[in-house]
C-alpha cells in the first residue's frame, strides 16, 4: 500500500500520540492532528487528507457528525473509540465510516484496518464513476433515441434509416451524434 496522508482527530493528547506514532512507523504521513470536529473538518479542507482517523466522543461536534461532513468532502472515515454500543456503531454506519476499532488499539489492528477501508474507499469511487459514466450513457442514448424517432417522423422513413442518416450527418457535420441528436430536439438541425 502507498504511504498515505492522514489526518488525526482524537481529544485525548496520549492517545493521539500513540496513534500518530503508530501511523508514522508504518510509513505513512500524518498531515493534521487536532482534538475536536471543528478544527478537524477545517484542517481536512485545507489538507485534503487521502483518509482520517477520528474518535467519536470528542467535542465539536463530535466524531460522527465529523465523519459526515468528511464524507462530503470525499476523505474515507475510520473510527477509534472506546464505544462499542450498537446506536453509535449504528450512526457511524449511516455516515459511511470505512472502519471501527474499540480501544485500545494494537498497531497491527489499526494498520489492518487502514487498509481496508482505503481499498473499499478507492473500490467504492470506483464504482461511482462507473455509475455516472453509465448515467451518462444511458442519457446519451435515449437523447439519441428521441431525436431518430422524431427524425424518423419528419421525414416518414423508418427509425433504422434516419439512424443511418443521422450518423452520416453527424459525420459530415463533423459533431458528436449526441450533439446532431441535440440540434434535432431543439429544432435546430437545419
């Protein structure tokens, strides 16, 4: 795994510190360390850290609701706590935290998870792109779609042909199929 620029929010300065050592010897970077939310998302702005390790009961607000705004910054969440409560465990899963480790932590533990999450993170944006490159397509094409079917009906030729004509168009035109199948809609493919 790459080394990684991460960012630490944990109100307990020993704490912190133990953590910070732990990243540090695994040969990744810490970029920020702070002990409260506030100062933690502000710090992620300014840093653009590729992850975060945050605690959830520290002031604010608090680790969670952190997670949250970072999670809308694009930066994956892995949560060290003493709490093991199932409504927290709960909330952190709903803000889209990578990982969850009760203290206390052991390096081996907290590397492991690192791991993980960042590879679910990166497979998880991934997977996002896919998606909007598929919306993409897929408006792409019923764009295209409506326009031959209008074609087709101004020109009282079957949709197969005013397919084929629109390519030929688009072509000599020198414009993308989606751009002539724009023109069409809007009445302007003169």
């Amino acid at each position: 795994m790459k080394a990684l620029s991460i960012l630490i929010a944990e109100d307990e300065v020993l704490t912190r510190a133990d953590i910070r050592a732990m990243v540090e010897r695994a040969g990744h970077i810490v970029c920020g360390e702070c002990g409260n939310g506030a100062r933690a998302i502000e710090l992620a702005r300014q840093m653009s850290p590729d992850m975060a390790i945050l605690d959830v009961m520290m002031p604010e607000p608090d680790g969670i609701e952190t997670a949250r705004a970072l999670y809308s910054l694009n930066i994956p969440v892995v949560m060290v706590t003493a709490y093991s409560q199932p409504n927290i465990i709960k909330r952190a899963e709903n803000v889209y935290v990578c990982g969850y480790l009760v203290k206390p932590v052991s390096e081996q533990n907290l590397m492991a998870a690192l791991r993980i999450a960042y590879a679910r993170w990166k497979d998880m944006q991934h997977m996002r792109r896919e998606l909007a490159e598929t919306k993409d397509l897929l408006k792409q094409q019923k764009l295209i779609s409506r326009a031959k079917a209008l074609f087709a009906d101004s020109q009282r030729i079957s949709e197969q042909a005013a397919h084929q004509q629109m390519i030929q168009e688009a072509m000599k035109r020198r414009i993308s199929l989606v751009e002539l199948a724009r023109q069409i809609i809007s009445g302007n493919a003169n």
